[in-house]
C-alpha cells in the first residue's frame, strides 16, 4: 500500500506510522519501506497514517495519477498483501533475502513459531519451505537477469548470490 500512495506523493513520501494486526515482528526495521516508520502490532486493524492533505491533490496532478496507476496495476497487485501463510511467508522472504535473511529458524521466529509448526503449516498448503525459498530466490535472480542496468559478469554474481 505503501507503493500505491507514493504513485500520487512521489517515492520520497514515507509514512510516519504503519498499524498491523500481526504480531511484533522486529525485522520489518530493516525493510527500506519501514527503516523510518514507526510500527504499531497487534492492532484492531492495518493502516497506514498520512498526511490529510494529500486527499486534496489538485485534479490534474489526480488524472496524471490515474493513468499511472492503469499503466502499474500489475505493480499494485503485487504489494497487496498475502491472503494466504505461504503468501506471507514468500512477502517477507523476498523483503528479507537481500539482507542475507533466510533461514528456516529465524523466519519461524519471525512469525511466532517453531520451526517445525512453520513447516507443518505449510505442509497444509502442500508445499515445503525450501521450494518457497527455492522458488523466491529463482524469481530474483530472473529479475536481475531481466534488469538491463547490469551488465554480465554483475548480473552472474547476482544470479549465484541469490541463488545459492
């Protein structure tokens, strides 16, 4: 969500305080969206505080805003959060892979639970945590392949970093 309201304030806008409805999880502090927000857990509800001003945009700047936001639908519809434990689990893999952030244990402590009762969930959704991790680290890497800011011998460490 926080995407979708800096397609209308600019990507400099962060908001002051974010309210979620899970548990303490100390390792949003080091998502780039979050480092300077102040977190709020186990709320009635999840919502993101800003500024009443920004519902006055003037309507020229609001139809610009429109077509970008058609044009990036695909881009919203990723940030949207997880409906599901695997959704979940996959959101803040990708969040924290690029922080070296991937291990069984802490990513079950993340989220309140043992190891095996993370396993065990996910097993209800009839997949393992390594293919998660497996199949977000693949998704990565294919996007620094794709990223035509790269050249080769960075794009191949990039692959064989977030790969292995």
């Amino acid at each position: 969500m926080i995407k979708v309201i800096q397609q209308i304030t600019g990507r400099q806008w962060q908001p002051t305080k974010v309210y979620l409805q899970m548990n303490i999880m100390p390792s949003l502090s080091y998502c780039p969206l979050l480092s300077k927000v102040q977190l709020f857990f186990n709320q009635q509800f999840t919502a993101i505080a800003f500024p009443r001003h920004l519902l006055q945009q003037n309507r020229a700047k609001s139809s610009k805003t429109r077509v970008s936001l058609e044009q990036n639908h695909g881009i919203l519809q990723d940030n949207l959060p997880a409906t599901d434990f695997a959704g979940a689990i996959t959101q803040t893999l990708e969040t924290l892979l690029p922080h070296n952030i991937d291990n069984l244990n802490k990513i079950a402590k993340l989220f309140g639970l043992s190891p095996r009762s993370l396993q065990r969930f996910l097993a209800q959704e009839n997949i393992a945590y390594s293919d998660l991790l497996e199949a977000v680290r693949r998704e990565k890497a294919i996007a620094l392949l794709k990223d035509s800011k790269l050249n080769l011998t960075n794009k191949y460490l990039c692959k064989i970093n977030c790969v292995f």
